[in-house]
C-alpha cells in the first residue's frame, strides 16, 4: 500500500472548495494548506520549533540552492533534510527548474536539461531531469517536484507549447527515475497563458500524477485576473483523489481566490521578505511598521493575533526594530506573517465546513482593502 494517500473530508455547497487530508510518511496535512519557504533548509531567521508554533504543517525547501551549498551529498550523509535541518514533519522540494529559468542570461535550454552558472563563484553546471531526482532523493523530501520549464509570461504561443511539450517530456524522465516509494512526485502543469496549453499540459500530466499535481508558470508577473482565468480552466481537469499545488503564491488575497478555484496547497517567499522588509500582513490589509505613525502606538501590530508577536510587542517597539535594523524586527513579522496566512486558512476552513466560502472570501478582500496602501 502507497505511504501517500488523500482523503476529501468536506466539499463546500456553495463553493466546490474542498478540505481533505494528505497522508504521508512524516504525518498528515490538513488541506487547504500554506507551506511557509525554507530555501536553503531553514525559514530565514527562524527556528524550526518557532515555524512550528506558529502552525506551519510542511516547509518547502530549494532543490537549486542545496545542489549548491551544501551539497545533497552533504545532506545525505547527514540523514536527509530532516535530520539535518530538526524538522520532523513532511517536506517538500521544487525541482529546481524556476530557479535555473530565472538565470535567463546565464542558462542554455536543450532537450537534454539546462547548462546555467552558479550564482554563487559562476561554475557552470548541468541540470537534467535525471539528476534532479537523484539531488531530491538525496534530501529525502516527502514530495518531489518534476523538473519543468517555467516560461516566462508573455512568451508567444509556438515558445509557449515547446516549453510545453519540453516539460512533458522531463516528466517521463522524472517518472522513470524517481525509485524511492518514500517520497512521491508531483507533475507541474505548463502551458503559460494559454488555456488550450493549460488544457494539453494537464491532460498530459495526469498519467504521471499518483497523488498529487502542481500548476506552475502563475504569478510569475502576469495580472491576478489571468492567473484567475487560468486556474477556473484548468479546474474541471483535476484528479479528484489527490492535492492540487499552486506554485508561488502567498498573499491573501490569491490564496483565498485560488481555493475557491479548487486549489489545496500554497507556497511562497512573501510573508517572510516582506516581514524582513518591515511589512505586517493582516486582515486590515498590509502594514508598513517603519512609517512615523506607528512610532507611538502601542498596539499590537494586529489586535486579535495569537502569534509571539503580538501577544508580547507592539507595532511601536517593532516599528524601531526594523528602523535600526535590527534582526528581531524582520524575526518578529516573519513569525507574525506565517501565523496570519494560517488563521486564513483556518477561517477558509471553517467557511467551507460551514458551506459560505463564497462569503468568506467576500468578507476577507473588503477588508484587505483597508490597509495603509489604499
């Protein structure tokens, strides 16, 4: 019997939104789900038992940057990531792919894999799909992501769907060499912003797709409502037995939007750059801590909030934190940050166990709206 499974508990009436729960050999998430980003094995400037109490179910961590420090070799030897980072719940790893992509003025694209230079000292490197499994079955990930090509928004439709077809094709080699019945892999629809490509990629993905799928090429500076357009197409195609993996998305705003498109799971950067950036997320919409009107206002930086932060600083003492640059400022709403994107999803949760995520959603964007932004 697989070590991976999923189960829907709840479909919301009025939504189509769904809760489940995704099995698997480090425990059990409950989805919908936002997986906080743990690059280089470790949430920047946080502990794994502070990303824990602030609700976190499963971190994500960089293929790319652990293929290049330490070394997979390095972190086999050390027992798998999580031994050698000390977090004993499910992980998962990106292939790699939207990282060497990014690299557009260093990297060369063949049907064999990718040739790109090390950001760190300029080596050059060779990336294939092959030896993307090998670097992941190394860290001993829970979820491994097919490597794929991430083009880039706005590309015209013949790059489009050879980027396409590209992805599909290190799928099969993804599939055929991922060997550990300990870890599970996941396909990443393509296609950019064609619905058609959308439509071809998924259906094409679908065989390789044992428990669990991932929509890649989003939020990748397209408008929200594109990514929006793409995700209602796409919707009708999904396996219904397995999770649904939104790439790269981590504001409230997409988040609540992309379940109501039939999405469970979520990453991103954001909560934690923006926290170290002196920015507070919250369901008043986005907080500048270092503006001068927060300088004497002792606060929390949400009433309501349940995280560290709030329940012991307030906005004027963070406030001069991130004014004098202080690491604990950017520590402080990195906390704050991944504690709001949870008590999102527990109140998108309870919508849907009550059957109004439509309203909920509603209710959260009116109130987004208010921010100091607006």
């Amino acid at each position: 019997m697989s070590m991976f499974r999923y189960e829907v508990v709840k479909v919301c009436k009025q939504s189509g939104a769904r809760i489940g729960r995704f099995y698997t050999p480090h425990g059990v998430i409950e989805t919908p789900v936002f997986m906080p980003v743990g690059t280089k094995a470790t949430v920047k400037s946080l502990s794994p038992e502070e990303v824990e109490e602030a609700g976190s179910q499963i971190l994500l961590a960089n293929t790319y940057h652990l293929y290049l420090r330490p070394g997979h070799e390095i972190v086999r030897a050390a027992g798998g990531l999580h031994k050698f980072m000390n977090w004993h719940k499910p992980i998962l790893t990106d292939s790699g792919g939207f990282q060497v992509f990014s690299l557009s003025d260093t990297r060369k694209v063949s049907e064999e894999g990718v040739e790109f230079s090390s950001f760190i000292d300029g080596s050059r490197h060779f990336m294939t799909p092959e030896k993307s499994m090998e670097i992941q079955m190394a860290l001993g990930s829970d979820i491994v992501m097919a490597f794929d090509e991430c083009s880039a928004a706005g590309v015209d439709y013949k790059y489009a769907r050879e980027a396409m077809i590209r992805t599909e094709n290190w799928l099969k080699r993804s599939y055929a060499r991922m060997t550990n019945e300990h870890q599970i892999l996941f396909p990443i629809i393509q296609g950019n912003m064609y619905p058609e490509l959308r439509i071809e990629s998924v259906k094409r993905s679908i065989p390789y797709a044992r428990c669990g799928i991932a929509i890649g090429g989003l939020s990748v500076g397209e408008p929200k409502p594109v990514m929006y357009e793409m995700l209602d197409v796409l919707r009708e195609y999904y396996p219904e037995n397995m999770p649904r993996y939104l790439m790269g998305v981590g504001s409230a705003d997409c988040i609540i939007e992309g379940v109501c498109r039939g999405v469970d799971m979520f990453d991103c950067v954001l909560p934690t750059r923006t926290a170290r950036n002196g920015t507070a997320m919250t369901f008043k919409g986005n907080l500048t801590i270092r503006n001068a009107k927060y300088k004497e206002d002792f606060t929390p930086v949400e009433e309501g909030c349940d995280c560290y932060c709030c329940r012991n600083y307030t906005r004027a003492y963070v406030r001069h934190l991130i004014n004098t640059d202080e690491i604990f400022g950017g520590r402080l709403l990195s906390i704050h940050n991944i504690r709001f994107l949870h008590r999102l999803v527990a109140g998108i949760k309870d919508a849907i166990m009550n059957d109004r995520l439509l309203d909920y959603r509603d209710e959260v964007l009116k109130s987004l709206s208010t921010g100091d932004n607006k």
